[in-house]
C-alpha cells in the first residue's frame, strides 16, 4: 500500500532529482600543454572540442602567428625524426588551424601555422608542440569536432614549363598571345610569371605575363594562354623573346622552373 509518508518520500526522491546539478562535459584530456597528446607520423584522432579552453600559453605560442582566435584548443607533440610532417585539421567541421612550435610552453618558438594545413622538417632530437584551434575564420565557436591527421610529407615538387614557338600578335592592339604547357606534381599550386621583349625598330618593346593555378598539379601536362600587353608600344609580328619562371609549391616547400623560347608572332608589322 502506498502511504501518505511513502508519497512524502517519493517527493523528496523526484525533488532531489529535480534540483540536482547537471553533469558538465569535461574538457579534452590534452585541453592544456601538460596534457599534451604524443603523435607520430600516421597518427590520426576525431576529437569533441565543445569543452575545450584557451589560456594564456596558447595566446604565447599564437604571438608571431597571429591567428584571429585560439578559442577551443588542444594540444599535440611529436618528437623530430629529420623528416617532413603535415598536420592537416581540414576535415574538421568547423574552421580550424594549427600553430608548430618548439621550446617550452609559455616560452615557444614558432616554427609555422595556418589554416587546415600545414607543413614542416621536424629535426631529429626536436619536440614540437602542435596546438589545434578554433580560429573563427568562420565567425562561430566553440570549435566542434576536430578531424587532426599527422602524415609524412610528399616528396619537393616538380615542374616543367614549355613555350610554343608561334604565338600570334593583334596588329590593332599590339597585344601578343602566348601559349604553351606546364606539368607539375606534388604541388598544390603552380605561379608562372615571364617577360617578353621584342626589338622594334630603334626600340624594344617590353611585356610580362603571370598564371597561377591551384589543383591542376596532378601529373598531367596542362596547356596556358596568355595575353601580353606591352609596357611602352606595341608588339608586332616578327621574333619576341620569352624568358619564363615557374613556382610549383606544396605544403612544405617550393620548386623553381624556367626556360627561354624565341617565339615568331605572326601579324602585321
């Protein structure tokens, strides 16, 4: 039977209840440097950073990186073997970025940072505090669920520029077009930039040219145009001289190309 001092009870029971404190969502265990993560090459974790904090180390580590914010962060080490690292925080749904330092928390040296990746040559002997962050590029925070990676760099980059020897040259314009090709691999990127001089007469008409892509460095040989438009006159038909400089650069480091390809323009003088 279910008593009147039962019900009193079962009151208090449901009151308490009631009335007792939430259970909070605890920070990340490595929310701090002293509870740094240990990573190596292969590495990888997917991480609730809701409750993660910021303090005053990670405002030290950021002072010559600058990021607008390092709102929910936590940190990771790895120990230098002389080989290229890349920590890419990309597939996070938020918007993420890394600071790479070395030294003592409180007392960090930069060695590089960014937004989703970024790349470096880990010495051997060296440890590297990596701090993952909220860097509300996106306009939110608390961070959110952090996807962090830890991989080997991809080999240095390599590039090869052409220049087809026939272009052609607007008589009314006197604006040269150019073309060519480009292959390049283990790049991100690719900026080709060249100069163009032709002797005209007494004179020698000058012009530059620049193409930049990104994602097309796939191995494939990939064809340019460009339109050049001289600095003090106009490019007629005849030969022109093309002197060209490519950069394909990937997460860790850049490689140079260049040529030089005399080049016919066919059009009116």
């Amino acid at each position: 039977m279910f008593t009147r001092r039962h019900f009193s009870a079962a009151v208090l029971v449901i009151a308490s209840g009631v009335v007792a404190s939430p259970a909070w969502a605890a920070p990340p265990t490595n929310d701090t440097s002293a509870g740094a993560t240990a990573a190596t090459i292969g590495f990888s974790q997917s991480l609730d950073t809701s409750q993660a904090t910021t303090d005053a180390q990670d405002t030290q580590a950021n002072a010559d990186c600058g990021a607008p914010a390092t709102d929910a962060s936590v940190w990771y080490t790895v120990a230098g073997t002389g080989s290229g690292v890349v920590v890419d925080v990309s597939a996070s749904d938020y918007s993420a970025g890394v600071i790479v330092a070395t030294g003592t928390p409180g007392n960090l040296e930069l060695v590089t940072c960014g937004a989703g990746t970024v790349g470096f040559t880990a010495d051997t002997g060296t440890t590297y505090y990596v701090l993952a962050f909220d860097d509300q590029e996106d306009g939110t925070g608390n961070g959110g669920h952090l996807s962090i990676a830890f991989s080997a760099a991809p080999p240095p980059p390599t590039v090869d520029v052409t220049v087809n020897p026939r272009g052609t040259v607007s008589t009314r314009t006197g604006v040269a077009h150019l073309s060519g090709t480009y292959t390049c691999s283990d790049a991100d990127s690719i900026d080709i930039f060249g100069d163009v001089s032709q002797p005209v007469g007494r004179f020698t008409i000058r012009g530059s040219f620049d193409i930049y892509s990104e994602g097309t460095c796939d191995g494939t040989p990939q064809s340019w145009t460009a339109d050049v438009i001289a600095d003090n006159g106009k490019f007629a038909g005849g030969k022109a001289l093309t002197v060209a400089f490519s950069f394909a650069c990937g997460v860790l480091e850049c490689t140079e190309g260049y040529t030089e390809q005399t080049v016919r323009l066919s059009g009116g003088r």
